[in-house]
C-alpha cells in the first residue's frame, strides 16, 4: 500500500533534512500553515519523544529523535524463526489491521508484521476507537491458521499470553490477563488486542491479530485514566519498545505453534489461568439488559470462561457474547 504521510511527517523531515535551525516562516510558507498550526505540530512532536530546540528569531532545530520501531530496530533482538521475519513499518497509518488485511488479501508472507508509530483510526473490540498517540507498540500480525473457523477465536488468548509473558521479561512488571484478552497491571488495561479474520462457510483465509500496548504514555483522557495505565507509568523507566515487541512475537510463535498441533487450548490453558486475574474471584457477566454475579473458575480447552453460581453449578462463557467485569470495577 503506499505509505501515508501527513503534514507533521512533513514538518519532521523538514527539520531532519536541515540538521540546523528552520525558522518557522519558512515551514509556515512551505506546507501554507499558520503560525499556530507550526507549533502546534511541533509541540506534538515533542510529545512524541522528539527532542527539539526552539530559538527566537531562528526558529526550531532537532536534537534528537526517539527509538523507532522499524525492521532494523526490531530485528537486532529478534529471536523467532518465522514470526516477523517480515516487518513492514508505517511512520503513521490509519489502523495496522486495515494494513495488514490489505496483505492478507494479497498473500503476504506467514508471519508477517505491520507495525507503526501511531495510529489514527484504531479500533478496539465491538468497533470501540482505540486511542493510539506516539510512544506505545501498534502492531498486526498476519496469519493463515489450517484449523476451522471456530477455533481463530482463541488466537486473541494467545496473544494475550504472549504480551503479559513478553512486559514481564523486559519491563519487569508484573502483569495479568482479564478475560479474554486484555492485559492488565495494577488493575488497569496496558494493552487490547483485536483479532480479525477472513473465511468462508468452513475455511480460515487469513486472521490478523491486532495489539496495541501503552508502553510510555504517561497521560490519559479523562474517560479512560480510571481503567488505563501504561508500562512506563506503572515502572518509571522508558520501555525499550524494540525488545519488548521481539519478546512478544517469541513468545507468540511458541505459543501459536502449540495451539496449531492441537486446535484449541488444551496444552495452554493451564499457563492462561495462571495468568487470569478473575481466577478465583466473583465476577459480572453482562448479557444485553441482564447481569449475572458468578465465580470465574479458569477456561476450558476451547478458550470459554468457565464460571459457577452460588450452588456449585457451572457453565461456559463464549467471548463475543458477554463481557465480564469485577464487582466493584473493570476488573
């Protein structure tokens, strides 16, 4: 696909090139901006991790630029034999699962990632937007799973899996899973996973798993700081983003490889209810206009919650038709 660029791209390489001051008439009479629209894409900039000086009179120079998610940078700690062998990185780009489809439906390489510095439209689950500024991990891994069409669902819990092993190796950080798939610390969210899938009546054409993780975003919007934190936030170190997406497609392939052998969870799950921060513990469960409180007791071979009432009898909970919170919050 050809590769979006947008006006602060512009004004980035602008300051790139000049590897010396530019004044801001010239930018604003190059890309007929204001002033104020200047700075503001240099103040966003900034925001991204970009070190830039700004002096009256002369303008703004770049001092320096922030770790960039590309193939070399990735590549330097990779240690997967198929998974990302192919890395395809967007500076900006609208979604990376819309990219990434757009390969799939070109039967692009096994293992193939899309990966960028920020997103403009991404998306969470049931269609919610995902909000993706600079400074955290967005990435879509391309797959063509041979299982049937009702066994992709659990590919998104092996991802899960992946990322919560993968923050805890590089960063340190202690992390969980809230059923299905998204990876939390402290109680609040560090990364969703969205995972899309093209087939027919019987058959998988492709899947793309889409994660986005908050690495070092150290702000939230008012209606999301309640439920969502960052890597950076909840350590106090800048995450080296490179490594730690190199340990999440490790630990990926090998989980993904197990799952193929076996077509369900069956060999896994034992490792996701270890992780599974409901385990033990009275949840929510959300049906339409109904709610339901019940214990969550770990999953089954194919990936659904297993949960018990109050009289020991217990049944399965399909992800897609409910959601699952805590009694006294999101998790």
């Amino acid at each position: 696909m050809v590769k979006q660029t947008n006006t602060k791209e512009i004004v980035l390489k602008m300051l790139e090139e000049k590897k010396d001051y530019v004044s801001g008439q010239e930018i604003c009479d190059e890309l007929s901006l204001s002033r104020t629209a200047v700075w503001k894409h240099i103040k966003s900039l900034k925001s991204d991790g970009y070190e830039i000086d700004s002096v009256n009179n002369r303008g703004y120079k770049l001092i320096s630029s922030p770790e960039i998610l590309d193939k070399e940078h990735i590549s330097e700690h990779l240690n997967s034999k198929w998974i990302a062998k192919d890395i395809i990185y967007l500076s900006s780009t609208d979604s990376t699962n819309i990219q990434a489809k757009y390969y799939g439906e070109n039967n692009h390489k096994n293992g193939t990632v899309v990966v960028t510095q920020e997103q403009t439209a991404g998306r969470g689950r049931r269609g919610r937007s995902w909000v993706s500024p600079a400074g955290n991990a967005y990435f879509s891994i391309l797959l063509y799973p041979d299982v049937r069409v009702d066994r992709a669902s659990m590919i998104t819990l092996i991802a899960a899996m992946a990322v919560a092993r993968a923050v805890k190796e590089t960063a340190s950080l202690d992390t969980m899973i809230k059923w299905p798939n998204d990876v939390v610390a402290n109680g609040k969210k560090i990364c969703g996973i969205l995972t899309e899938s093209s087939t027919d009546l019987e058959y998988i054409q492709y899947v793309v798993v889409g994660i986005g993780i908050n690495c070092n975003q150290t702000e939230f919007d008012d209606e999301i700081k309640a439920t969502a934190t960052s890597i950076s936030l909840e350590t106090g170190k800048t995450v080296d983003r490179s490594k730690l997406l190199a340990k999440v497609f490790e630990y990926f392939e090998k989980y993904y490889e197990t799952f193929i052998q076996t077509e369900d969870m069956s060999k896994l799950h034992e490792q996701y209810n270890e992780l599974l921060i409901n385990k033990g513990r009275e949840v929510k469960i959300i049906e339409k206009d109904n709610v339901r409180v019940m214990k969550a007791i770990g999953i089954n071979d194919l990936g659904a919650l297993i949960v018990e009432n109050e009289n020991g009898n217990r049944e399965e909970i399909i992800s897609g038709e409910v959601s699952v919170r805590g009694l006294y919050g999101y998790v």
